[in-house]
C-alpha cells in the first residue's frame, strides 16, 4: 500500500515551492552590527599587551578596558 500526501477530500496535494526571498535590509544591518561586535571582542583582545606597552598602562586600567568592553558588548549587543 503506498501513502500519498492528500487532503481530507481525497485529493492529492502537489508541493508548492516557491523562489527564496533575500532577508530584508533590517537583517542585514542586524548581522552587520552583531559581526562588527564579535570582530572587534576578538581582535582587541590580542593586542591588550601591544597597548599596554605602548601606551604605558598599568593592569588595572588594562582590566578596566576589558570589562568595559565586555560590559557594552553584553548591552549593545544587537539581537
């Protein structure tokens, strides 16, 4: 016995397929901000050292830069 997708009446349902739409200009900005955000969490973090040399900062400011990043990555952090 072979099942075929059909209807309560009795008549076979056809597929419908229909042409993938591109996301709207909201999901593309959304993915923009939320990369940028993750981009930028992973290329400070391996330059902290560089920027501590450098610019002469002691640890607790270099924390300091850390959890702030930290603290507005969490906050503006687009959906």
């Amino acid at each position: 016995m072979r099942i075929d997708a059909t209807s309560v009446t009795g008549t076979k349902i056809e597929p419908v397929t229909q042409k993938a739409k591109l996301p709207p200009k909201e999901v593309w900005q959304a993915s923009a901000a939320h990369f940028s955000t993750d981009f930028y969490n992973g290329f400070f973090s391996p330059l902290l050292p560089i920027i501590v040399t450098k610019m002469d900062i002691s640890l607790v400011m270099a924390g300091s830069l850390v959890a702030i990043l930290s603290i507005f990555n969490s906050l503006l952090q687009p959906v």
